[in-house]
C-alpha cells in the first residue's frame, strides 16, 4: 500500500485525522505545533520545523528519512507518558536540530526503542531539571536520551541503538551527548525500572557542558552510560570529544559486558576524565588514543564497581593534576600497548564531587586499590615537578613496561611504593635525571 504524500501543513492534519498509517512528507512543513503521531503510524521523508516542542510518538511508531527542528533547547522528538507500553518506537535516518528524548514515566510500563542512523545536529539540555544523582553529583541528560525513570523494577524497556552521532566539532552539542539509563538512587545504584541495552554503537559525538568553573557536584557525559542500563555491548565507532568542565569523555555507572571504542577519545576541559568507570564491566578495550588537557583531567580512572579487564592504545595527559590511570578498586588486568605519559605538577580535579589537589601522576594505585597485572609497551612519562611516575600505595601483583619508566620533573620520583607493598620494580628501566629513581617507606 502506498504511503499517504503531504506537502502542507494542512494536507498533514488531515491525513493524521482521516487515520492514514503510513505518511509521507515532501519538502518543508513549517510553522507548526507540536504533532502526536497516533499508535501505529510511521511517518517519513522531507522536514518538520517546530516553533516549540516537536513530533511526539506514542506506540508502535517508525520515523525515517525526516529531518526534525526545533529550538535548540526544545524537544525535538519525545513520547507521550500517558500509554502503557510503548510498543516498539522505530527511527531510521533521523536528523534533528533539538533533542531526542524517549523515556518510561507516567503510565508506561513496557516498550522496547529501536534507533539507527540518529543524528543530534544541535540541542541544549542544560536547562534539564530532571536528573541522575550519584557519587556526590548530577549528570546531565544528553542529546539523545533514553531514561527509564520508573521506579518499579518490575518496569523494563530494551533497545538497540546504533550509529548515533551528535554535534560536531565546529558546533558541539551543549550539555550531554549520549545518555542511556534507568532509575537509580543518590548512590547512583539501581533500584527501580531497568533498560536492557543489547547494543549502543556511536559515530562523532561532539559535547561541552557548559558547566561554570569551579562547580563541583554537576557533571556531563559524552556518551554516559547510567544506573540501571545493562548493556551487552557499547561500540564507540567514531570520535568522542568533550570541551567543558567536569565533561567526562566515556562515562559509566551502569552494567556493561563490553565496551570498545576504535576512535580518538579526547577531553579539552578541566576535571575531564577519558574514561571513569563507577559500574560494573567485564572488558574495557579503547583502540584509540586517550588524550585530555586542561587542569585536573585525567585519562582513566576505576573510582568504583568493577571492571575485570582494560585495554587501551596509549593514554596522554596535559595540565596540573592530569592524572594518567588512576585505579581505586580491584582490577585484574591492564593493558597499554603504546606510551602513558602526563605533564603538569599538581592541581585542583573534581573527585567525587569534590574539588581537592591531584599531582600528575601517570599510574597511580591507590591505598584501596589492586592490579593482577599491569602491561605497558611504551614508556611511563611524567614531566611534573616533584611527581611520581609510577605511584603504588596498592600492589601490582606483575609490571611490565615495554620502555623506560622516566620523571624528568625537579624533584621527581620514577616509582614510589607504600608501606608494606612488594610490587617488584627491580627489573624496570627507571630514569630520574632531576630526582630520584625509586622511593619507598
């Protein structure tokens, strides 16, 4: 059966009430109100432009080949709260200028999203009251959101969403870019409605918070993963770069079996992290470079959860307080095939939604933390004054590095261990032409 062809306003109003289920746009419709796609219509082709909030879907509803604008912090593409199952909300080659936002509340009880080639060219989602809280801060929603935000954990909603992609680099998006998550507590632990994820794949992601300075308790993401998601798999196809303060690049709070980025992860802000983890996953692999500048922001850092294996390409930090891994858990394996390397002294970072002084540390174990076994390829470089390169307040049962271990900062240590800890160093090629090779209680 053919679709229903509209090139007005008009003619769009009474396809929608004369019940046509499959639409089809030609050109430009501009100057409308926000539109309710009724259960079961699929609309495609051409362009709607909003004055306010934009295309509302209900159930069972496919979007493809359509380009959504609004405002930039409007809703481009949202859901009606008022049904009780979403059904299966399909979008196939969506631009839209505003966000996307799909989520359980009010009545909604089940529903499954089904997104590929979705792309967030503008949005703002600072002015978001509603979101997450842990580990001593707010998260902001991104560009494209999914949230379930359902208390009852009988609530669940599954998706795949591939080939996201959102701003650019002339045109970052500005809060959030990539949110998925379910109902959590202040702990930033589920306890309500759940989204089971079996695949999250990104292109560009392009974000900057626009969080003031100095603001310790709001963060942003650029892809962020959230208490109660339970992905199968996270895969970062394109670039994701972050601008802002306290805008982690890769974000996790949730659950993740595997998650591989094949491109640049890269931080331009103070209190930036590459990578942090909160949650729970079984592999990290980043096959790309890690790079962060600015004050405080750091390549990698396992804060909470667990993680049982991380692999990445090579780690690179710029600024005071750049701490290149930083490990606080139990993590059995690590792996850098290139160089980790960080510049800068010390300086204040946003830790757990506080401000305190970091130094610029290249791995830095702390007293609460443990490696099985630590692999790098390269060198291990700090060029900071009075930093450690390698710091161990926690054991590594094994350490390799593939080059030399080098502090060319004033003062600066290669390894430093603490009290009590027998990682053995002794093979290692240390270098400490302005300070000292080793230090140890």
């Amino acid at each position: 059966m053919s679709p229903t062809k509209v090139a007005s306003v008009a003619q769009f109003n009474e396809a929608l009430a004369s019940g046509a289920n499959d639409i089809e746009i030609t050109g430009t419709l501009r100057g409308m109100p926000s539109i309710t796609l009724p259960p079961g219509v699929a609309l495609r082709g051409g362009e709607l432009v909003f004055g306010a909030k934009g295309l509302k879907l209900t159930s069972d509803n496919t979007v493809s080949d359509l380009t959504v604008r609004t405002s930039e912090h409007e809703l481009a593409i949202y859901n009606d709260p008022t049904v009780t199952d979403l059904g299966t909300l399909r979008l196939r080659n969506v631009t839209t200028h505003g966000q996307v936002y799909l989520g359980a509340e009010g009545s909604i009880r089940a529903g499954r999203v089904e997104a590929d080639g979705v792309h967030v060219a503008a949005a703002d989602t600072r002015g978001r009251s509603a979101r997450p809280t842990g580990f001593g801060v707010e998260a902001m929603q991104g560009a494209f959101t999914l949230w379930n935000r359902q208390p009852d954990p009988a609530v669940t909603l599954s998706a795949r969403l591939e080939n996201i992609s959102v701003g650019s680099a002339a045109s970052p998006v500005r809060g959030g870019g990539v949110f998925v998550g379910g109902h959590g507590d202040t702990a930033g632990t589920a306890d309500g409605g759940t989204v089971e994820l079996e695949l999250l794949s990104t292109g560009d992601v392009f974000s900057d918070g626009g969080i003031a300075p100095g603001t310790p308790d709001l963060i942003s993401g650029g892809v962020f993963i959230i208490s109660g998601a339970r992905a199968e798999r996270v895969l970062n196809l394109g670039t994701t770069t972050t601008y802002g303060q306290n805008d982690m690049v890769l974000d996790n709070w949730g659950r993740v079996k595997n998650w591989t980025a094949k491109a640049a992860v890269t931080s331009h802000g103070p209190s930036g992290i590459g990578f942090v983890n909160f949650g729970d996953i079984d592999v990290l692999s980043i096959q790309a470079p890690i790079m962060t500048t600015g004050l405080g922001a750091r390549g990698f850092n396992v804060y909470d959860g667990s993680l049982n294996e991380a692999g990445f390409e090579s780690i690179t930090t710029t600024g005071d307080g750049s701490v290149g891994v930083q490990v606080s858990r139990e993590l059995p394996k690590l792996t850098i095939t290139g160089n980790l390397s960080t510049s800068g002294g010390t300086g204040e970072s946003l830790v757990k939604g506080v401000l305190m002084p970091l130094s610029a540390i290249a791995l830095s174990v702390k007293p609460s933390g443990h490696i099985g076994t630590v692999s790098v390829g390269g060198d291990i470089v700090t060029t900071g004054d009075g930093v450690a390169t390698v710091d161990l307040e926690g054991p590594v049962d094994a350490l390799s590095v593939g080059g030399k271990v080098v502090a060319h900062g004033s003062g600066a240590t290669a390894v430093r261990t603490g009290r009590g800890n027998r990682t053995e160093v002794g093979h290692l090629v240390l270098e400490a032409p302005n300070g000292t090779a080793r230090t140890k209680p």
